[in-house]
C-alpha cells in the first residue's frame, strides 16, 4: 500500500510538473532568432511590432526558448540612454597673486598668456614694494583641459593650519571673470589626530583659468593644484516609429486616436496632407476612457511652400509616460486639419532584451499570451559583473522572421478571462488529494490481519 501510496504522490507532482512548465506553444506568435558574436549573452533590440504583438503592455509575456523548448534567464532593458563618463585628473600650475593688504578685495594684476592659452606671468600691478606684498590667491591654468571641471583638489604647506576660504571665479580671457562660488579646504590638528579636507566641488563648465581669492586672510603657499574633469556621453535609444494610424473625428477642431496598447510614446507625427495648413494643437492623453484627459504637448503644426519647396513642422515632443487614448484639439482659426482625422505615427523609445543562452540553439522569441506572470531578471541580475564595457560587448541577436499581428490587441489582465491553466492544475491537484484520501481511507477500514 505504501507503494501504491508513493506512485499516486508521484504521478500528481508529474502532473503538476507537466501543467506548470511554460512552453512555445502557450505563446501566439514565435519568431526565430539569429545569434552572432561572443555568447552566452545576447542582446535583442525588440522592434515596435514585438511590442504591439504582445498582450500584455509592459511585455511581461515575452519569453525566449531554446531547441529543447526550455525558457531561457532574460532581462528587459528600457532606459532612455546610455550614459558614460570618463574622468581625468590634471595636475595644474599655479601662479601667486600679491596685493598690498589682505583688505584688496581683488588683487590688481597683470596677467600673459601665449597664442596658445597657457599662462606665462603674473604680476602685481600694486606700488607697494615686495616685502610689504601680501599673498592674496593664486591662479590656474586650466587652458589644456577641454572638458568640463567637476572638482579641485589643493595641497598647502603644512605650517598652515585651520580653515581655507577662498572665492572661486572663472575666465577666458584673463579680462573678464565670472563667479563660480565659494570654496573652503581645511587642515586640523588635535591631540594626534589630523584632519584634512583638499576637495572643492565645481559646478561642471568649461574655462581656461581660475582665479581663487581669500578673502580677509593671507591665502598659504600651494605644494600642488589639481583638477578634475569629466566628459560624459549620452547615447538615446533609438526611437521607432509605428504605421499610420487612423484616428476619429470628435467634432470641428477636435480629433482622437486609440493606440493598440498603452505605451511609453515620445514623439507624434500628425500627417498634414495639404499645403499651407497652419494649426496651433493641444494634445491630451489618458490610459482608458474611465479616466481623465490630461494634458501631454502643445505647439504649431504647419505645412507651407516658400520659395517652392515645402516646408514642415509635423511632430510633437510628449513626456514619455503610459497612454492609451490621444485627443488632439485644433485652433480652427490657422484653418484646421479638415474633416477627417489626419493619420497620426507614435514613436518610442527602443526596448532592448538580453538572454542568457543555455541548451542548444535555434532560440526563438515568444509572445502573446494575457495570462502569464513576468519573468524578466534586472540586468545586473542576469550579468553580475556587467559593467559598461561588458555590456558593450554582448552578442547581438536578431529576429530571423516577421512579427504577424492581425489587429491590435489592447493588453488583458489576467483576470479579465479564464485560466484554462490554472484550473487544470487546480483540477489535477484535487483528483490527486481525492485519490490519496480514498487509499488513506481503505487502509484504515480493512481489519487487523489475524495472527
């Protein structure tokens, strides 16, 4: 009985195991991929069509498999740039800037530079005899750095202690300076202990000198002036565009449109089909028609013919945020947009997917179903030391067919309709119990075999 016992336990998990497993077959459309370059990950920039095949807005339905049909580990990748910075210390010179009191305000010099930029001399235009000369500040030649600088680092002599203030102020041209705040360093002593703070954070622009200025206090003798700077990279996603979309006529000037899903869209084209149109738009949106209209852009749209060539302005700039519905109203006084509504395109930003490829090859793209959970990993998730140049250097996978949709589909929510699945495991799971109870039962009414 205990055998019979363990094989009905064992046949409910096989069940179980069987019902749960996800396969190519639970997803309406599959599409092939093509894989080259340096493995095991790869990287598939998803197009437009992939995410209005999709029944579900933020692709939790899409999956990769491999030849066995086996789900592949994968992260979704939707941020709006990728961004590299790559940064650089410059040791700098430094030239004294003498005044006849530590009460001058600016010290009065006089400054050479070559044809180059770089810094030669820097006098005191000061009377006052050298001895009696106050060191107020110094400058740095900042002419050899062309990016922006984000910090300056100061070293002092050591038998200058306490607190460094100094106003901090930038130029081109040694003529006409402009103020970049105020920077304060430090060197303390206490019992054996030091503290030292050389650090001044900068507001991040270019300039080819700085002029650094203490104020009500002999400025101390440099050992060393570096600067930090950082340039910095930023590369969008590309945006894609979808097909001509239809739109409805509300009334006179105002026009709508049903986008297949709720998107992310950045940008609109509105087609203007005749020449010299001129329409001031406001554009709304709303993610269904139980809510609000908000607004998302305004601007003028114009199509018109100067000097025989067309000139135009079709597009609209938006947020980026989720919707689904677009109302589009028109300032009938530029002459409108005619009676029926223009065709409208939508673009968003690309969305990227990165697979980990396990088992054999080919692997294919699954999506569309409205029921399944998401199962996407974060990137870092998925590539642990994944830095940028990692990333950079991922295979690249490509659909190696097309993306069919029918019609659009708006996304369902899982529970909008039957789960054929989850019933059947539910199903499964209760015959199994039903099963065991009745063996359990059984052996508990049969007697006592008689010794």
């Amino acid at each position: 009985m205990i055998g019979k016992l363990s094989l009905a336990v064992l046949g409910v998990c096989t069940a179980l195991s069987a019902w749960g497993q996800e396969t190519p077959a639970d997803f309406s459309v599959q599409v092939p991929l093509a894989v080259s370059g340096n493995g095991p990950w790869y990287r598939l920039e998803l197009p437009l069509s992939v995410q209005l095949a999709a029944r579900q807005a933020d692709l939790s339905d899409v999956r990769v498999f491999n030849a066995a049909g086996e789900p592949q580990a994968y992260a979704l990748s939707r941020q709006p740039a990728e961004r590299t910075e790559n940064r650089h210390v410059t040791d700098v010179k430094w030239f004294p800037l003498y005044a006849a009191d530590a009460r001058e305000s600016v010290p009065g010099v006089t400054l050479k530079a070559t044809a180059e930029g770089t810094l030669v001399e820097v006098k005191p235009s000061s009377a006052a005899k050298p001895g009696q000369q106050v060191l107020r500040g110094w400058v740095l030649d900042a002419s050899a750095i062309k990016a922006p600088l984000q910090q300056l680092t100061l070293d002092w002599s050591h038998e200058q202690e306490g607190f460094q203030r100094f106003s901090i102020e930038a130029s081109d041209d040694l003529q006409h300076w402009d103020a970049w705040g105020d920077g304060q360093v430090a060197r303390l002593s206490f019992a054996d202990e030091r503290v030292e703070q050389h650090d001044v954070s900068l507001p991040g622009r270019v300039t080819r000198y700085l002029r650094l200025v203490w104020q009500g206090q002999a400025a101390p003798l440099l050992t060393s002036a570096k600067l930090v700077s950082a340039s910095s990279s930023s590369q969008p996603l590309p945006l894609v565009w979808s097909q001509p979309l239809a739109g409805t006529r509300l009334e006179a000037g105002e026009y709508s449109w049903q986008l297949p899903v709720g998107l992310n869209v950045e940008r609109l084209r509105i087609e203007l089909k005749q020449p010299n149109s001129l329409a001031p738009v406001t554009l709304a949106g709303r993610r269904d028609s139980h809510q609000a209209w908000q607004p998302l852009s305004n601007g003028l749209l114009y199509r018109l013919t100067q000097n025989g060539q067309d000139v135009v302005q079709d597009e609209l700039r938006l947020p980026g945020q989720v919707v689904n519905q677009l109302k589009l109203q028109v300032d009938e006084r530029g002459g409108g947009l005619g009676v029926e509504a223009p065709a409208l395109r939508f673009a968003v930003r690309a969305t990227q997917l990165v697979f980990l490829a396990r088992g054999e090859p080919p692997f294919t793209l699954a999506l569309g179903n409205g029921s399944v959970k998401a199962a996407n990993l974060p990137l870092s998730t998925l590539i642990p030391d994944g830095g940028a140049e990692r990333l950079k250097a991922l295979g690249q996978a490509t659909l190696a067919g097309e993306v069919a949709v029918a019609s659009p589909v708006v996304a369902v929510s899982p529970a909008a309709g039957t789960d054929w699945k989850k019933l059947g495991l539910w199903a499964v799971l209760l015959l199994g119990v039903a099963a065991l109870g009745a063996m359990a039962f059984s052996l508990l009414r049969k007697p006592p075999a008689v010794r």
